[in-house]
C-alpha cells in the first residue's frame, strides 16, 4: 500500500488516497483514538471514485463520529481503471432491455455482475491484508453498501467481516442467492419498496435465503435515491452494535 496524498478535513478526519498495486483507493481515520479502530469498507455502484467521493466522505464522516475508521477502492472497470470488453457489452445489452420495457434476463445479470465480483472480492480482501496491518486500525471488519452480489460474496468467504450492511438496489445472479446460504454474519439490509431499477422480489428473496440468525429488512417508501436520513442512523447503530 501505497499512500500518495493526505489532508485534514475540517471536522478532523484523516483522509488518504492510495494505490495498492493497480487499484486506487481511500482512507479515512477518526481525529484521534486512544486504540486501533475498527473499520467499515465502503462499498459503493461502479461509477467512479471521483462521482462517488460525495456520498463516500459523508458516510465515511459518520463513521469517524461514531469511533471507526472507514476505506474504499476503485472497482474494477470503474474510474480510470481499464475496461473490459465483456462488462461493456453487458451493459450495452441491459439498456437496450430497459429501454424497451424488457425484462432483463438471466444472462444478462450473469455477464453484467459475476465477472465484476470474481475481480472485485479479491481486490476487496487484499486491501483488507493491508488496511489491517496500519498501527491505527484493528477489528473488527464491517462492510457497507456497494454492489450487493460483492457484499454477499465477501460476507460468505472473509472471515474477517462480521458485520454487513447491505443496499438491495441492484441485480442478484441466481448464483450469489445460493452463495447467500452460507452467509451466517449479522446483517442489516435496506430495501427502498419503489426502487425502479430493482426487482422487488429478487431482494425479498436474497433476504430470505441468507443464513444469518440475526438478519434485519428496513424497506421505506420511495426510489432509488429517496433513502430517508433515519435509514442512514439506523445502519449507524448496526454498526456501532456490531463493531465496538
């Protein structure tokens, strides 16, 4: 890991970008902690860490505020990050489905999210080897948000996660609903019950396969982008109930 710049930011969290061989990413720490603090990953949609980096350092504030050190990484095929052929044409072939009021298929979710979740755990783990190894930060592991076939996935085979907060927005292959059986680790998942570009019923179906004891559905009213602030302080609490 590689740290290439560092400022303050005006509630004093300590925010670092870095680069972890190819993979950009950023970090930020609570103004001071009398112990190593836990850490939240940030996921995140594969938009960009520059479009993102609004709702990122809000979220990564938070977490400062409530006593955790927060990070996140470019996703694969995001940002500056080289493309792939595979991934591009899995996206053009979504927009024309949507576009024509067209269900999208099986092999279309297939094709658009499995090869970003083969790239993107890996990446994801070999950030945690480093993050983790940083004199100010310890457990344990939370991870929030993001693509939710990623969360699911590092939920089921990092042992160091022992908390998820996931965002049920967008499309699940029929794949990860069967890797979401052998998610056992507390998990807090919000559901926006208007959400345009989701399918209502894949998510209630992801809920009820994973393997948790302790799994919680907030679904609100409203669209994609309509998450009420009280939902927000909800996955704060999970966290703070998880984490500390």
């Amino acid at each position: 890991m590689h740290f290439t710049s560092e400022r303050r930011l005006d509630d004093g969290v300590l925010e670092r970008e870095f680069t972890l061989g190819e993979v950009p990413g950023i970090l930020w720490t609570p103004p001071s902690a009398s112990a190593p603090a836990p850490l939240i990953l940030l996921g995140h949609p594969p938009l960009g860490l520059r479009k993102m980096y609004p709702r990122l350092v809000d979220r990564a504030r938070r977490a400062a505020a409530d006593g955790f050190a927060a990070a996140t990484i470019e996703l694969p095929g995001s940002g500056d990050r080289p493309r792939w052929a595979g991934a591009e044409q899995a996206r053009a072939d979504m927009r024309r489905a949507v576009e024509a009021g067209e269900p999208v298929g099986d092999e279309i979710i297939d094709a658009l999210v499995l090869p970003l979740v083969d790239r993107a755990v890996p990446e994801w783990q070999a950030a945690l080897d480093a993050l983790l190894t940083l004199p100010e930060i310890g457990g344990p592991v939370g991870y929030s948000g993001g693509v939710i076939s990623i969360g699911v996935r590092l939920a089921a085979v990092e042992p160091r996660i022992v908390a998820a907060g996931l965002f049920a927005g967008s499309f699940v292959p029929r794949a990860i609903l069967e890797e979401a059986r052998r998610v056992t680790i507390p998990l807090h998942v919000l559901l926006q019950w208007d959400d345009e570009g989701n399918d209502r019923q894949a998510s209630l179906d992801l809920f009820d396969a994973f393997g948790s004891e302790e799994k919680t559905l907030h679904a609100n009213m409203g669209g994609h982008t309509g998450v009420p602030q009280f939902a927000g302080d909800a996955a704060a609490r999970f966290f703070i109930r998880h984490l500390r």
